[in-house]
C-alpha cells in the first residue's frame, strides 16, 4: 500500500487552507498514493479562533474535502473542527474517500506546557478505525501520542496501521519526544505509526505568537518494531511511502505484546 504524508502549514483562512489540501491531495494521487494523511488543525492553524468557524461533518468545510477524495480517487485524512457543547468546539479527523468515510474526535486535550486546549476544546470519548483495501487504520491527535493505551487499543480493535495527526507545540526537547513518542507507539501496538504534523512556521519566515501548538514538523512513518521509514523536517513537504500491511501479522507471531500484556 502506497500512503502519502502531507506535511503543510495552515494560516486562518479556510479557503486558502482547502487549496492547500486540494494541492497537496492531488500531488498525492499523481504519485500513485491511495491515501494521504494532513494534520490536524489543517482547517485552520491553532492561535485563531476556532468557534466561529467549527462546522458539522455535513458542513462546507468537510464537504469540499469530501468531493476532493472521490474526485481524486484518494482517501484524505485531515484535522477540522466540529461544534462541540458549552461554547466549545470538537477537535476532529475526517478520514474521507472512496469506500472510506469515518471521523475520530480527539480524547486526550493538550493541558500542558502553558496551553489549555481543554478552554475551548471539548474531548472525544470513543477509539475510532476504518478499512481501506483491507488494511485497517487507528486515528489519534497529537497529545494522544502520549498515551499508549489509545495504540493498543486501535490495535486490539484491528488496526494494522496508527495514524497520527498533530500540530506539536515547539519548545526544548520537544522534536525530541516526538520523535520517540511515535516510534515508541508503534513498538506498544506493533503497528506502523504514520505521524504527520504541521510544518515549523519559522521554516518559511512566520513569526509563532504566543503559547499555542503552531507544529514543528518532524512527520514520520515508522515500522511495527520502530523503525524509522520516512522522516521529514520541518519544511512543508510531501512524501509517499510503500507500507506492506502484511507484515504485522508476521510481527505480531515474533513479538505478542498485545496478547501477553496484563491488566493490572
């Protein structure tokens, strides 16, 4: 299976943002890719407000990117923003394409490092997986990564592959915890790990303000035994990426972590 990681940076503007997408999808496609995988805050760039422009999967938004994927003829994962309760929005993956049509609302709220998503964000609740060709994908939101359980889970559930969208605040050793974190889930869940954040501003010239999670890049495709497939830098790029899901299987005889772990 061919996947493709669109490594991309988006500003507030929901227009030029679905370009983007459109963009990169179609580069995707050309390249022979049968899904390509954005990351989150793809709808618009954390630091903006998000309650004015949250939408239902039914929305605008989701449905441009929805005709994008059965256009193209690609399934297209992308981090948008749903209305939640109490003034809040939901912090949501899209996974949309032909035969696929799934959608992940991300659990584990960013309450750390100085920002607060749980202020405007309210978390999701369920683990969520779909097929495409017979592979079966696991969805989780960058603080997610932190979390194993989610992994193994997505795992016991069927998945065969992690994907991984974020918008990693920057800061001191933080590319270097990405870096394991998601090297590290594939190990937990013998599963491939396909992480994909938002490029570095500062690799194109923009300024970050503030506190909020504005990426760093560092996207990644990783082996169920950790081993580093594909890794980017910070700039936007595109990479495609041959994965042989069959492999897990094969894995999953030699190295039983999910059938020998014990709840304690």
């Amino acid at each position: 299976m061919r996947l493709a990681i669109a490594q991309i940076i988006t500003g507030a503007d929901l227009s030029a943002n679905l370009d983007i997408i459109r963009d990169y999808a179609g580069q995707a496609k050309s390249a022979g890719a049968e899904l390509v995988v954005f990351p989150e805050a793809s709808m618009r760039a954390f630091g903006n407000s998000l309650t004015d422009i949250a939408e239902p999967l039914d929305g605008a938004w989701a449905s441009a990117v929805r005709s994008m994927g059965q256009e193209l003829g690609i399934v297209i994962v992308v981090g948008m923003f749903t209305p939640g309760t109490n003034g809040r929005v939901t912090n949501t993956l899209l996974a949309t394409g032909p035969g696929v049509e799934a959608s992940y609302n991300k659990i584990h709220l960013f309450d750390a490092f100085g920002f607060a998503e749980s202020d405007t964000v309210e978390p999701g609740t369920s683990p969520v997986t779909f097929e495409l060709n017979g592979t079966v994908f696991g969805l989780a939101t960058c603080y997610d990564v932190r979390f194993p359980a989610l992994f193994t889970t997505n795992a016991k559930l069927g998945a065969q592959v992690n994907i991984v969208c974020a918008s990693w605040g920057a800061g001191e050793g933080k590319a270097e915890q990405w870096d394991l974190l998601v090297r590290a889930r594939a190990l937990d869940s013998t599963s491939f790990v396909v992480a994909c954040g938002q490029g570095d501003p500062a690799s194109v010239g923009v300024e970050s303000r503030g506190s909020a999670p504005t990426g760093i890049g560092h996207s990644a495709v990783v082996s169920p035994l950790g081993v580093t497939l594909a890794a980017l830098g910070g700039k936007p790029e595109l990479t495609v990426v041959d994965i042989d899901p069959s492999e897990v299987s094969a894995v999953r005889e030699k190295l039983p972590v999910l059938t020998n772990a014990h709840t304690f």
